[in-house]
C-alpha cells in the first residue's frame, strides 16, 4: 500500500525478523530504504536507549556523507515516515525515539528469551517461540551497525534454548530436550555446550550409543572445521580416549574407546 498522508492511526508493528515491514493497524506501509533504515536503527537501539541523538543517528547511518547531507537525509526520511503515521517517531530536543506503543517482533523475541533465562518454571510458550521464529535480522541489510544486533540475538536465543533443554533434562523430560537441542545444534553444529547438553540428555535418558554417536559426529566435524578436538571434560563424559598429536586419521572405535583424530607432528 502507498505511503499516504492519511494514514489511519491504528495499531503500530514493525517486523525486522526475516524481513522489514511496516503496519499500521491492518495495512502495510511500503517505505523508501532510508526510512527503513531509521526506523530499523531506532528499533534496536531501544533495546538499550529511549532516545537517540539525532546527529548521531544521522551520522551512523550516512556515515560517508557530510553532516548537512546526513542531517538532510535524516530529516527526508523522518517526513516520509511521518506521512505513514504522524505517531510512529517522536523528536524534540535534538534527540529522536520510537514511539512506546509500536509493537517490534525483535523486542518480543527478546522478551522470550529473557523469561526462558529467567523462570524457573516451563515456559513452553517462549520456548516454542524461540524455536519457530527465525534469528536472521533484516536479511540482505549489510549494515554495520546491524552486525552486532545479529550476534547478540543469535547469542540470546542459543544461551536460552540450552538452558530451557537443561532444565527439561533435570526434570526428566529428555525427548522434550533432545528436541530442543537437536534444533540448537542443526543451527549451529560446533557449539560445543550445546553439542555437551545434547549427549547429557541422551546419557541421562540410558541411550549411551546415541551419546557416543553423537559425540564422535561432533568430534569428527570440530577436527574437519577446526582442526581441534573436543574438550577434556566431553571426552571424559562418555569415555573417550584423546589420541596423542601424531597424524590425521579417522575416528575408530576401539575395545569400547572412541579415538580422536590425531592432530599432525
């Protein structure tokens, strides 16, 4: 839908997961690229800040244009978004925010996980949302200044999940947490805790060849990346055997013993 001055004052969300868009109440806006970036930028950095400084803002996102041009820019693209709804920025003072009633799904993901950290209890819910929603912040955006909200988020929802699986394990609830790590380790297969609270679940449900076959797969993949091995404390856990830094071979399985490749002289 054409970004008009007539905007209803709906419902504000914006989505950055996947993908940016806009929506006031039950229409999207379609906005030009340096709209959508003043607005994705005001998103995250209220994660940490209510406000922004407006020449900073300028300058973070036009950083090789002069200051009247960055600051031309950002007043150009504050108009445009103004005309998709007059509520959606506030600024005075020299300082720019995002309005408090604007949904953001990256600020509900976030939440999620804080609670999954946080409680005690299940949380089933978060947890199948951490689960479902994807982690890609604004895919195709080669921002600088998105590379850190990437880490950081991809960082929150593993840390979550592996303590939502822990805590699963603890209560005896091992598919459940297999589950659940089975997902963490697919995304991100050389995550060793993660790698470490699956062959636990396994171990602690009495399947110790899927924790040996889990492990010898992690093991076989961390020397073919990596060039490393595991470490002492995962090997001791399911009994493997580090073989001496000698030459490159293959994990064997020997009288019970799961041998490590053997790193080069």
């Amino acid at each position: 839908m054409p970004v008009s001055a007539c905007a209803p004052r709906g419902e504000l969300a914006i989505s950055l997961l996947g993908g940016f868009a806009l929506r006031v109440g039950t229409d999207r806006f379609a906005l030009p690229m340096h709209s959508r970036r003043v607005l994705a930028y005001l998103c995250l950095d209220k994660n940490s800040e209510p406000d922004c400084d407006r020449g900073l803002l300028a300058e973070r996102l036009w950083p090789d244009a002069t200051v009247d041009r960055s600051r031309a820019s950002l007043r150009t693209a504050l108009w445009r978004i103004r005309q998709a709804s007059p509520v959606l920025v506030h600024s005075g003072g020299g300082r720019v925010r995002l309005a408090d009633g604007v949904a953001v799904d990256v600020h509900e993901f976030r939440r999620s996980a804080e609670r999954v950290l946080a409680e005690q209890r299940d949380c089933a819910r978060d947890r199948a949302r951490l689960l479902a929603r994807t982690t890609d912040l604004l895919p195709g955006w080669d921002e600088t200044w998105l590379l850190l909200a990437r880490e950081q988020l991809r960082q929150l929802r593993l840390h979550a999940l592996e303590v939502e699986a822990r805590r699963l394990a603890e209560r005896g609830r091992y598919p459940e947490a297999i589950d659940v790590m089975l997902a963490v380790v697919a995304e991100e297969p050389l995550r060793e805790s993660a790698q470490a609270a699956l062959i636990e679940a396994h171990l602690c449900e009495g399947n110790v060849v899927e924790a040996r076959r889990q492990f010898t797969h992690f093991a076989e993949l961390l020397w073919t990346e990596l060039g490393i091995r595991p470490s002492p404390r995962l090997c001791g856990r399911v009994g493997a055997v580090p073989a001496p830094p000698r030459s490159v071979d293959r994990q064997v399985a020997l009288g019970g013993r799961v041998l490590l490749p053997r790193m080069g002289a």
